[in-house]
C-alpha cells in the first residue's frame, strides 16, 4: 500500500496580517492569500479541509474541481481566550511566553493543549490508511500542520517552533509506504526511502 499526502497551510487572512491570533475563530483571506491559495499541479482523489473558513475557502481556490470534505480534526489549535488579541499584547503574559519559548512546559488554562492537537491530527492521517484514495490533499493550520509533523518525526515537544510555521500556501508532502509515514520530496512512491527530505519552513 502506497498513500501521498500533501498536507498545505491557509492562505493568508486579515487577521494573520494584522497579527491577530485566531485559533477557532476566523477572518477572510487578503488578496494576498487568494493568490497563495492559486490551483495546485497536484491532482488529488480526494480533498479534506479544516471546517474553519479560512481553510475551506482556500481548499476551494485550490482545487476548484473538487467537493471539499471538511473535518474538525483539521482544525487550529483552540486558543481559548487569547484568541482575538494581538500577538503584541499578549507578550507580557508568562503563559504565552512558556507557549512560544517553551512549548514542551506549555499549561493549557483555557487554550487546548499541544498533545490533544498533535493526537487529533495523528487520528485523523491515521485513518487515512484505509480509505481508497491513494493522493490525498488536506487544507488545514500552521501550529496543527506543525504538530503533525513534529509527532510523525517522533521529534520532542521541545523542537515545535524549530524553523518556524509553514507560510500561506505552503506544504508538506507525507507518503505512507512500508507502513510508515514518511516526508517525501515527490508523491511518488518507490522500493527505497531515498528522497527523504528536510522541507523548507519560513516565520
């Protein structure tokens, strides 16, 4: 069994811009994030999408042929009541500063915690195993994707923000091959795991 992934962050909102943080709430895509979101080469089966709009609406600029699937799996991370408030304002808070320093001693007070994001976005690529679909593209958030990814590594907590987010429009390619999940350079699968590579995460 052979699965490719291609995994792509929401293009930029009004509130990314504005450095606004959004969690579960949302705002529109900027003109630029309309253009992140421009048709992909990548020709899926099938394409899931976060079920926050600014998910959805880039998983339609996308793939515009496509129905868009949505899943509360794929969603950002709740960030409870600092959600709404500028980046800027929430520097001086030590719990935030634990969040974005160290984020494997990150409390969760009203924020869902890194661990239920991580086993959520694990379930979900999990069950993606026994479905038919054999290339797959999912629309979802830049701390999820990140989760993901670091988890899928089985890299500590500790390593999170290392290299920073994906920016808008950008992916992660994952290949299921040999019962494993893998970051490839290609979605093609092959007998050896040669084209492992190291993707490119920009702030």
């Amino acid at each position: 069994m052979c699965k490719t992934v291609k995994i792509f962050r929401h293009g930029e909102t009004v509130w990314n811009k504005a450095g606004i943080l959004q969690g579960w709430l949302d705002s529109p895509l900027t003109e630029r994030g309309k253009q992140q979101a421009a048709v992909q080469n990548f020709l899926p089966e099938v394409v899931y999408s976060s079920d926050l709009g600014r998910a959805h609406a880039t998983a339609k600029l996308m793939f515009p042929a496509n129905e868009i699937h949505t899943d509360a799996s794929l969603r950002e991370i709740n960030l409870g009541n600092w959600q709404g408030k500028t980046i800027s304002n929430l520097l001086h808070d030590r719990n935030y500063q634990t969040y974005i320093q160290r984020p494997e001693r990150f409390t969760a007070t009203t924020q869902e915690t890194l661990q239920q994001v991580t086993a959520r976005m694990l379930d979900f690529i999990q069950s993606l195993i026994h479905r038919p679909e054999n290339n797959i593209a999912i629309i979802s958030h830049g701390v999820a994707i990140s989760c993901l990814n670091n988890a899928l590594q089985n890299k500590p907590l500790s390593t999170l923000w290392d290299g920073g987010l994906l920016t808008g429009g950008q992916s992660i390619t994952f290949r299921y091959d040999k019962n494993e999940w893998q970051i490839v350079s290609s979605g093609t699968c092959s007998k050896d795991h040669s084209d492992q590579y190291v993707y490119n995460r920009e702030i």
